[in-house]
C-alpha cells in the first residue's frame, strides 16, 4: 500500500493538473499493449493498434522495465499536447535530468548499452528514442485524441465542480474507488510495496490520464524539492467510455451511443443538456423515477454525464464528451455543462 500523507498546508496546495501529455500518453499506452492482462475497457483500443506497432517503436521498449519504477516522461519531455513539442523538449533535455531519470530503471543487459548512451545525452540514441516515441504516439494515440481530449476536459470540469462544492477531501474520497481510500490524513493507494511518502506541505497534483492501468501512479521530481508530486489518475474504468473513444467506424456518435446504452439512454443525454434533475428526466422520458435514475447512473458511470447534489435535489448535467457525442450529429446544440 503507498500512503500519501497530507498536512493542512498539502490540502490546501493541492490542485488538479491539465494531463500527462503526448509523451508520457504514448509511453503508458505501450506498457498497455505489452502487458496481456489488457483492461476490458481498452480491448478495442489494443485489437486495432496491436498489429500495427513495429520495429520502429522497439527503442521505447527498452525503457519499459520489467519491475521496479517507470520512467517519468512528463518530466524530460514535459506535459505538452502536441508529440513535436514533446520530441523537441526531449531532445534537449539536460544531461543531468535524464541521468536522473534513467540511473535507477531496471532494464535489459542487452538494452543496458544504449541505455548509458541515452544517460550520457548522446545525439542518436536521443534520436532513436525521438522516433520511437512519435512512432508509438502516432500509431496508438492521434487517432483517438480528439476524443479523448474532450474526456479528460469532462473530467477536470468534474474535479472542478467537487472542488468547488465539497473541497479537497471530497475530491480524494472520490478518487479510483475502491483502489483509492482517503482516510484522513492519509489516501491509501493500492501499490505491490508499503510506501509511506510525506508531502511535506508542498501539495499534490491529481492527473487525469487516459492510456493508463487502473492503478494511479505517484511522480516526483528528485531535482526539485519544491515540486509538488503527481499522482496520475487512469479515467478510462468503464466498457462505455472505452467503446465511445475508440469507436472509428464511421458510425453516427448518436447511433454509437444507441447501440451501446439504448434508445432511452441515449434520449436522457439529450435531456441533460442545460441540466436537469430526476423527476424532470422521468418526465421527459416518461419512465418511472427509478427507471430515470438508473439510467443517470449508466450515463454518470460513462462519464457522459456529471450529477451534483443541490439542497434536497440532485443535478444531473452534460459533460464535455457527452456534448461531443450530440454535436457530432447535430443532434443538438452544445451548451456549457451544468447551465440552467
């Protein structure tokens, strides 16, 4: 179990990052797709890039190891969105940093050579990572980051809301369950190892990931003492949320959503444009008040939607990526989630 120990002055520093970027997106998604025990949501995902990554992606392999800590790409190429950006701040990246990246990775003897080249900053091995890096990320990220770009914004805009109305323990509690537990003052995330780890009153940034495992994973700077670690949240827990970010098939958004949830379901999307409490969404869709919570859970559970209590009732309200799906068809016009 790793257990993250706050101070009063951990909660009110910690914060909820924009992401991981291209980079370190690229390199989760190829620990996904070596790694068999592939999650249900991302099986999709994995039958259409499995195949399709080739040789050129073998350098970043190199840098997967078998156990022991991972390598911390946000911190040699930065979170940026875009691959180029990211390629350009590697290939300048300090010697230093990527010594103190790499010193402690467990890594193949016949990868151990390049390896120290990469250490020691030189030139082509900077390279080959560079290209095996773009390769990996054009292969098995671009074609769905539009999408995914919109889940993660859903998600901040949810973090946001939580922050907003039940402040920083509320959003802890809230995180990864059941792998995550806030135990004030503690969060507990499940971890292969007992790891105490001590913020020290410099906070915590929750960042929301999409090619990632379930676990959350903590980063830090060793370089920086000021640097208020990470802790990378997976978003993709559901089959729903899977099969709307990896569905390519020309298919209708809408129909897509029919498909896989219903035609009421995908009706009470609709209705949550502009927001909506229960009772109105079983009136508009002229189902039960059981039926219509049910069917907030399914779409809340899909992060298509978000729902927030309001004095003795609750709110149910469209997200980023629930507005896409609409939008897409133009089924009907976006408007902020949550606006009455």
């Amino acid at each position: 179990m790793l257990r993250i120990h706050f101070t009063a002055e951990d909660l009110a520093r910690t914060r909820v990052g924009a992401g991981i970027g291209a980079a370190a997106e690229a390199y989760s998604g190829l620990a996904m797709l070596r790694d068999t025990r592939t999650p249900l949501p991302f099986q999709g995902w994995r039958s259409a890039v499995g195949r399709r990554l080739g040789e050129e992606a073998r350098p970043l392999l190199a840098l997967l190891p078998d156990r022991g800590p991972t390598l911390d790409l946000v911190t040699i190429a930065g979170n940026a969105p875009s691959i180029g950006e990211a390629v350009e701040r590697l290939l300048g990246a300090p010697r230093v940093r990527l010594r103190e990246e790499l010193e402690d990775l467990s890594v193949r003897p016949a990868d151990a050579p390049w390896v120290r080249s990469l250490m020691d900053a030189d030139v082509d091995a900077l390279r080959q990572l560079a290209r095996a890096l773009e390769a990996c990320h054009r292969t098995a990220v671009a074609p769905y980051w539009d999408r995914a770009a919109s889940h993660l914004d859903a998600v901040r805009a949810a973090c946001a809301r939580t922050l907003m109305e039940g402040g920083v323990e509320r959003l802890l509690e809230g995180l990864c369950v059941p792998i995550v537990r806030w135990r004030a003052p503690v969060l507990e995330v499940r971890h292969p190892r007992d790891i105490e780890f001590r913020l020290g009153g410099r906070g915590l940034v929750i960042v929301p990931a999409v090619f990632m495992r379930r676990e959350p994973t903590l980063f830090w700077d060793p370089g920086d003492g000021a640097a208020p670690p990470r802790l990378t949240v997976p978003t993709v827990n559901e089959v729903e949320v899977g099969a709307a970010l990896w569905n390519l098939t020309g298919t209708t958004a809408q129909g897509a959503l029919g498909a896989l949830l219903g035609r009421t379901r995908a009706a009470a999307l609709k209705v949550t444009v502009g927001g909506c409490n229960t009772t109105e969404l079983a009136r508009r869709l002229n189902v039960s008040l059981a039926a219509a919570s049910q069917h907030a859970t399914v779409l809340r559970n899909a992060n298509l939607i978000t729902t927030n209590r309001r004095g003795g009732a609750v709110l149910h309200s469209i997200t980023a990526l629930g507005i896409d799906l609409l939008a897409s068809e133009g089924a009907t016009p976006p408007v902020a989630p949550g606006r009455n």
